[in-house]
C-alpha cells in the first residue's frame, strides 16, 4: 500500500512516544510505503486534493531494559513530490490540536479525496463534528455531570452545587489549561474569567471523580472495537493524569464496564468514519474522545508487549484489499 500521514513536523517528533510514528513504522515493517506532509503543504487543484510530500523510510525504535530507543537519525526523507491524496491508498490526519482555523481548513481540503478510491482516517467532516469536549456529552449515561457556558453565574452555581470540579477549555490537547476549581475559591472570578475570554468562549466543568487519583485509563480503539489500553497517573505536583503533564503510565486492563462505554460508542464511531480512536474513562465514566491525533500506542507496546500498529495497519490492509468503497 501506499500510505500518506498528514503530521506535525517530522522533526518535532518523538519516536518512543509518539502513535505516528508507530503507526508509519508499522506501516514500512509489513511492506508498504509512508509519505509524509503537513496541513499547510496541502492544496485543492481542478477540484482534487493534492499535497507535497516526501517519501520517509524509518528506522525502528528497539526495547531496551523497558525503554524505546531509537537512532540517530532515526529517519531519511526523500526529495518533495507534489501528488495527488487519491494515488494513496490511505491517508492519516495526525497532525495534533488545537483544531484551529488552520486545521479546520486542512479538513475541509481532504473533503475532496474520493474515500471511494483512499481511506482518510479520520473521515474529515468526523474530525469536524467530533470536538473531544463535547462529542462525550452525546453518550449521557456515562460521562460525569457536566455543563458546557461561558455564563460565569452558571458556572458558580455548578461548582457550589457540586464542591469540586474540573474545568476544560474545549480546543486544548494533553491536559492543557485544565484546572481544578472547587466551590469557594477565591480565584473563581479569575479563573473564569481568564478560561472563557472574558465570557466570550464556552469551557466544560464536569464533576470531580475522586476515582482520578487512582488514573485516568486511555483506550484504543480501532473501528469501534477496543484493541488495548494504559492506565495514566499523575505526579506528586499536579492532579493531571496526562503523560504531557508529567503523569507516569501503568498497565491496565479493559474492565466489563469500560468494554460496556466502547460498546455504547461504536455504532456512531463508526456512523461518524471515526476510526482511530482514544478515549479516556476515570472510575467508569467517559470523559474525552480523542479523534484527532490519539497517542498511546507506544506505551501500551511497551508495557502489554504487543503492536498496535501492526493491529491498524492488518486491518487496513483488508480494508483497502476488499476494496474501500
């Protein structure tokens, strides 16, 4: 197969950690070709999406003593090709939020790949409509209480109401301005203030789950179907259970109810052409879905000993094979 990922700069990226390059390194290892580009290198010509690629040829990271170590270069790219997205035979969108107007744009040009001839994971108009705040709310019988305002006296009566709680700006990615906020707080009007622009911008406020300080699980699903999973948590300095902010990871397993959540999720996962997918369940309630650039497959490779890349790419390679459309 031939295979284009849409990520940040490759340079930027980190090869122990990151699910693209998981993904691409699976990708070279089971036979097929990986190019690479990024949102702004993307053009719409004669109704048809192109972009300038180059074409990358990776070296694998190895296990060490329980760490992934990786070459130097750990990657060669090939000189620029300006292609047409329909040659390939899929195409990732990985590059990592905020889902700004750059990237909005960058959904709106994979709009003009023909998913008859090349699979776009994840379908662009999906990505569009599934802001990872908000897309949750959807599945009302397992998220935690929650309100979406940018009403500071609606805020207040939801924190009073519930004496702790967790604000999130609904763009922002690995724990990223999230704050804890409990009822009280002399900081309230500050806070509120400073996460919503002066009341112009809505942000999420779910109810605290106390279950957080024993981890914040990230599953994997592909297609709707849960395919492997880590347990993060936090540091001694910060409530926040994500990796970026310094969280640890753990092994962990899919509980009966946590394979009850992906269930309830599938059907529209897969309505929505989301197919590459990280959610985060806290103490049995769902609280993110993940569909822009889910990572974690590096972590939980390490600690399960397994290859979810290999999983994605299996599975890919039946789908283009049987014919996409």
């Amino acid at each position: 197969m031939k295979l284009a990922f849409i990520i940040d700069p490759i340079h930027q990226l980190d090869p122990g950690h990151d699910t693209s390059v998981a993904l691409m390194e699976a990708a070279q290892q089971l036979g097929h070709r990986v190019w690479v580009t990024q949102t702004n290198l993307l053009s719409v010509v004669k109704g048809k999406a192109w972009a300038l690629f180059q074409q990358v040829e990776l070296v694998p990271v190895e296990l060490v003593e329980g760490r992934w170590l990786a070459a130097n270069p750990w990657y060669n790219l090939r000189e620029f090709s300006f292609t047409l997205l329909e040659t390939m035979d899929a195409v990732f969108m990985r590059t990592d939020p905020p889902v700004n107007d750059a990237y909005l744009y960058a959904t709106y040009t994979l709009d003009y790949i023909d998913q008859n001839k090349t699979l776009v994971i994840n379908n662009p108009s999906g990505i569009r409509a599934a802001n990872e705040k908000m897309y949750a709310l959807q599945f009302s019988q397992c998220i935690p209480e929650t309100i979406v305002s940018a009403d500071k006296q609606v805020i207040r009566q939801f924190v009073e109401a519930k004496g702790s709680t967790v604000l999130k700006p609904l763009g922002n990615k690995a724990g990223e301005g999230i704050l804890f906020l409990q009822s009280g707080d002399r900081n309230f009007n500050s806070i509120v203030e400073l996460s919503t622009l002066q009341g112009r911008l809505p942000v999420m406020v779910q109810n605290y789950l106390p279950e957080a300080k024993e981890g914040d699980k990230r599953i994997i699903l592909l297609n709707g179907e849960p395919i492997g999973a880590l347990n993060r948590l936090s540091s001694s300095s910060d409530f926040r259970n994500n990796m970026a902010a310094g969280g640890t990871v753990a092994q962990t397993e899919i509980t009966p109810r946590e394979q009850e959540i992906c269930a309830l999720l599938a059907d529209k996962l897969r309505q929505d052409g989301l197919i590459f997918v990280g959610i985060d369940v806290i103490g049995g309630h769902l609280t993110e879905v993940n569909v822009t650039s889910p990572t974690g497959i590096r972590e939980i490779d390490r600690l399960d000993r397994t290859s979810l890349g290999h999983q994605v790419i299996k599975w890919l390679e039946k789908k283009v094979y049987q014919g996409i459309g």
